[in-house]
C-alpha cells in the first residue's frame, strides 16, 4: 500500500468516526432534552417512545463496536500492518478495504471463517 492510500484511508476512517461520535453527542443530547418534556398519560404513547429508545440505543451499542474497530485500523495504519490479513498475512485487496476499512482478513479467510460458522449452526 502506498502513502497516497494510507492518507485515504485514514481519512475516510477518521471522518467516519468523527460522524459515528456526532450522531452519539446528538442522541445523548436529544434523549436529555426530551426527557424534561415528555409526559405521557397514554401508556401506549410511552411504550412506543421507549421502544423507540431501546432501537436508537441498540443501533448506537453498534455503531461503539464499530468505533473501537475504527481506533483498531487506524493503530494498524500507525504501525504499518493495515491490510495484511490476521490469518495468512496475505495483502487485503483495496476494494475489499474500501467496502469495510475496518476489515482484519482477506475475502478468502472471512470466506472460510463463514463457512465454519454456518456449519457450526447447523449442528447445532
């Protein structure tokens, strides 16, 4: 990978987690702005804006997963190891990297470690 790659890629790594904490800031904000206003006599009205809640939070629990994968890359980007697959050390291809910057392995081991966990369901 050359530095005009690396540069890329950590823009679009940092960008992307620069979005991912702004939308965390602002639901953070927004559930303690409306908490104050909120008073629902209809249970009905409540149990609809509490599951509303439950799928914001569980949507921003993922996107902190996805933050932690972000710092990940981009300390591998540091220390020079971004896109050498984890499990045969293989170069990463860069369309690969450019649909998930995030990715540890190449197409075929994440193809394999696939395949491994659909026949580990099945016997299950």
């Amino acid at each position: 990978m050359n530095q005009r790659q690396i540069k890329q890629f950590q823009k679009l790594l940092n960008d992307k987690m620069e979005e991912l904490q702004g939308e965390a800031e602002r639901t953070v904000d927004g559930m303690t702005d409306s908490e104050a206003k909120e008073n629902f006599p209809d249970p009905t009205d409540r149990a609809s804006l509490e599951s509303n809640r439950n799928f914001t939070l569980r949507i921003r629990d993922r996107e902190r997963k996805l933050l932690v994968k972000i710092r990940e890359a981009l300390a591998r980007l540091d220390d020079g190891t971004y896109g050498k697959c984890d499990e045969c050390d293989e170069n990463i291809g860069i369309d690969r990297l450019k649909a998930r910057p995030v990715t540890t392995l190449c197409i075929d081991c994440k193809s394999n470690q696939e395949a491994q966990e659909r026949k580990l369901r099945g016997v299950s």
